[in-house]
C-alpha cells in the first residue's frame, strides 16, 4: 500500500537514452512511479554505471496494473521487468508467467533470503519458487497528537497496548461537542480496508483464509464500536487511508492508523506534535502483527535477457538502506538506516515491520479480498452482526480456494 489506487496507461515511456549503440542491452520496465520517483531514478543511476545498458521506463497506473499486464503478455508486448503489488504475486507465479529467481538468488553475492524479513519474503514465495524481490515495504501504526494526549491526561511515553486500553484512550479523546473524534482508519471497500483489517485479525490467530474465528469477531467487533459510539467517523467506511489521515492532519481526530507515506504530508499539514505507537495487541501477550504494504520488483518469464535484468534487480536491492529517506518505504530486509529522517516514528516502523504479515499469498486474492471487505461493510453498516457477516465471508472463501 501507501500510495493511493489509481486510471489508465502513462502515454509513452521514458527513456533515459535518445540512440542505442551497437550490443546494448534493451530493457524494458513498467512501474507505478512517476519521473522523479524509486524506479526513474534507480534506472537512470544504473544506466550511468553500465552504458552499455538501456533501461525503457513506463508508468502504468497502480489500478491498471494487473490488466495491462495480461493484455501485454497475451499481445507478446510484456516489459522485461515490472512492479506488482505483493499479494498479486503469488497469481502472476502460479499461471507461470513469472521467472523463479531461486536459481540466479542462490548464486548472487547480493542477495540473501535470510536477510529479508518474513513477511516480504513471503510475497514473493510460492511452492518452493522466490519470483520477485521487494523493492521496500510499507506497514501501519498508530500516530498520535501528543498535544491532545497530552491535554487528556494520558501518558505520553505509555500509549495503549492493548485492544481495551486502545478503546478507552480512543473515546476519552473524542469531543463531539469539538468536533473531533478519537480515532481516524480507513474500512473502505477496496483493498486498503482489508490491509487495515488483517492484523487485528491476525493477531487473535485468525488468517485470510479463516475469518470465521472469535477472535475475528472480537476484532470486527471492536471496529463497530468505534464507528456506532461516534469514537470514528461514518466516513471511515468510504474513505481512503490518506483521507482519513487527511482528518488527522487537520486535528479532527486525535489518533489515525495509517504508514509512513503519510510524514511528508503531515510534515506540512499538522501543526501539532506528532507521534506513534504500534497497533496494539488483542491482550498482553498476544502476538503482534501488521500489515505488509508495498510491491515487488519481477521479471517476466518472456523476458530474452534474464541475467541482465536480474543484474539490475540486484543493484535495486543493494539500495535497501536508501529508501526511507530518499523514497518513504520502509526497508524490506535487515539493513542500517543513517540517520533515519524522523527517528522516533521511523524505530516504530521498524519494529512493526518485523511483524508485518502478507496478504496471501493466494492466486486467488483479490476474491478473497473482496469477501473480505464485504464482511467489515456488513457488520460496519448494520446489515449483519460481525459473526454473521464473518461466516458468510468464510463460506465464499472456502469455495474460492477449495
């Protein structure tokens, strides 16, 4: 996650070559970014270290992806290299359409597996294959206004751990009379509500493919209680996560669950004191999770130059310490961060992402998404109790991927 579902194919592609000389290496790659961006600029470095490559670049908006994708590789168009949301994976590698890197991994000098963290390598994993690496990741937690914490008598330095200390932090911020709410998520019905969602239910034991759990319904639960107590916004059902931080940002609420995408903007929209904390857990001692957002860099298996586009997924990967500062993704794997750009919230990320989980991986997530979603609108909307609406959820998964 962390940049907003987006329309149609860039026109054209960048190219950072205007002739390509006699031998050189044509590769072609579609992403997600614009000019300026992750892959604009990794390319463009690696085109200055090795002139004898050219590197083609194009922009495809992140909600065409997938399609453009199939149009292109039924069409013989496929790029060499290409962006895909981690929990598209494991649909592109089971239909064979992308290269299993375990090979070239096994002999690179770069890479290790053991140095990337669970979650983010498990994206990218499938019946034994490794077909991608992360080029970052993304997770969530807690930002909070310290002045309005701070104004409520709450502990600054101990904000909630668990699901009921969460709750009751949550209303004792929120002032109706002020127009400002306790708590700002996003439960929309699209793929960022069920990225908010999966850790709560998660860290009660239940999964993507096993909703229909109680501690899945204790979660569902908790998330009615805050929209039908006034704790959050009705809007929380309609709006995206930079739209509910956007309430944050305003001091509308005092505390939303977003990533770290969001600090530049909140960096010149909050004129407050601005901290975080990771989600909090169910009951003392319960495991941790959180979400795993982000993409991964593949190549296609149609690709006629596997070894120098994996020469060039190695060079983004040996970056890994750049991209929060220069990119606002987390690291993916074990690196050191010099001087992290605001160190207190980029320690909470941290450790969040070591208990950041995938979605899936399945071959057949985005069903298992939307049944997902339908569940939290349901119960959110009143139109079934959370376990009614989790069972139905259950039913349509089971028959997903039976």
């Amino acid at each position: 996650m962390g940049k907003t579902m987006i329309g149609a194919m860039a026109v054209g592609a960048a190219t950072f070559a205007t002739a390509a000389p006699a031998q050189q290496t044509v590769l072609d790659l579609w992403t997600i970014d614009d000019p300026g961006e992750y892959h604009y600029v990794l390319a463009e470095e690696y085109m200055a270290a090795h002139p004898d490559v050219q590197i083609n670049v194009r922009t495809v908006q992140f909600g065409d992806m997938v399609n453009d994708l199939a149009r292109a590789m039924a069409t013989g168009d496929a790029p060499d290299i290409t962006y895909i949301d981690n929990p598209e994976v494991a649909m592109f590698a089971q239909r064979g359409l992308l290269l299993d890197l375990g090979p070239q991994i096994a002999a690179s000098d770069i890479v290790h597996t053991d140095d990337i963290f669970p979650g983010p390598l498990a994206s990218v994993s499938l019946d034994g294959g490794i077909y991608g690496l992360p080029r970052g990741a993304n997770t969530i937690a807690v930002y909070y206004n310290a002045d309005m914490f701070r104004a409520a008598g709450l502990d600054l330095d101990a904000p909630p751990r668990t699901w009921d200390a969460f709750y009751d932090a949550a209303k004792t911020l929120t002032r109706p009379d002020d127009n400002i709410y306790g708590l700002a998520f996003s439960a929309i019905a699209t793929e960022e509500g069920t990225f908010q969602f999966l850790p709560w239910i998660q860290m009660t034991g239940a999964d993507f493919d096993d909703v229909n759990t109680e501690g899945a319904v204790r979660a569902l639960t908790l998330w009615k209680r805050f929209i039908d107590e006034g704790i959050a916004s009705r809007d929380t059902l309609i709006r995206s996560q930079w739209d509910s931080t956007g309430t944050f940002n305003a001091g509308s609420a005092a505390m939303a669950i977003s990533g770290p995408w969001e600090l530049p903007r909140m960096r010149g929209e909050a004129d407050f004191d601005v901290r975080a904390f990771a989600l909090p857990v169910p009951q003392e001692g319960a495991p941790r999770a959180s979400a795993l957002g982000e993409g991964d860099n593949v190549i296609l298996k149609s690709t006629d130059q596997p070894d120098a586009a994996f020469a060039f997924l190695e060079f983004m990967y040996a970056q890994m310490d750049r991209v929060w500062n220069e990119f606002g993704y987390l690291p993916a794997s074990d690196v050191t961060v010099k001087d992290p750009q605001y160190p207190e919230i980029y320690a909470v990320f941290e450790d969040s992402m070591r208990a950041a989980r995938n979605r899936g991986p399945s071959a057949n997530w985005p069903q298992i998404s939307q049944a997902i979603q339908g569940a939290i609108q349901q119960a959110l909307t009143g139109q079934a109790t959370p376990e009614e609406a989790l069972a139905r959820a259950q039913d349509r998964i089971d028959r997903i991927i039976r």
